[in-house]
C-alpha cells in the first residue's frame, strides 16, 4: 500500500456546501474509487485558509491515474466546480505533498 496526500483550495463560503455534498457521495463514484485501489480516503478543511487536504492509501496496483478519463468522476468534477479551484477540464487544482515523515 501506498500513501498519498495532496492539497485542494475552497471558495470562500462553500464550506457547508462542499460538506454536504461529500456526505451524499454518490454511491456509483465511491464504487469507482475503490476500484481504482482507493482507500481510506479523508478530505480535511483548515478552515484558516480554505485549503483542504487529502489523505488516500493506494494499493500497490492502483488504477487512479486512470479516473480522469472516467465519464462519473468528470460528472462529479462538473457538480464540484462551483465550490472549488478548478483546472479547465473542471478537475480540481490538486498539489501533490511530499512525504516528510511517517510512523506506525
């Protein structure tokens, strides 16, 4: 398994939105991320600065390179971009973090 980590940013004033949407994740999408060899996968707010962070583990033959092209997370992608920093294929700017530390 792999570990990874990766920073998104919120608009202003979508917190409850971006909340709520998350808590009735569609079940076909979460279907696919586990497929793709997703897990325990949480997104945090530091409500600071609207950033959120991400924390996923991978399996060692995840296909997650592959979501992009798949047509319910671009769907998703569309029903997110009102709330967030989005790239112009609407999927959201994502900044990969290093590993700097970890312990068991």
């Amino acid at each position: 398994m792999k570990r990874n980590a990766f920073i998104m940013h919120l608009k202003p004033g979508n917190e409850a939105e971006y909340k709520r949407r998350h808590d009735e994740i569609w079940p076909e999408l979460e279907d696919i991320l586990r497929s793709a060899g997703i897990s325990n996968y949480s997104i945090y707010l530091d409500r600071n600065t609207n950033t959120l962070f991400a924390f996923q583990m991978l399996t060692d033959d995840a296909t997650d390179n592959e979501l992009p092209a798949n047509s319910v997370v671009r769907k998703w992608w569309d029903f997110m971009k009102d709330l967030m920093e989005t790239n112009p294929d609407n999927s959201p700017v994502c900044d990969p973090l290093i590993e700097v530390f970890h312990m068991d």
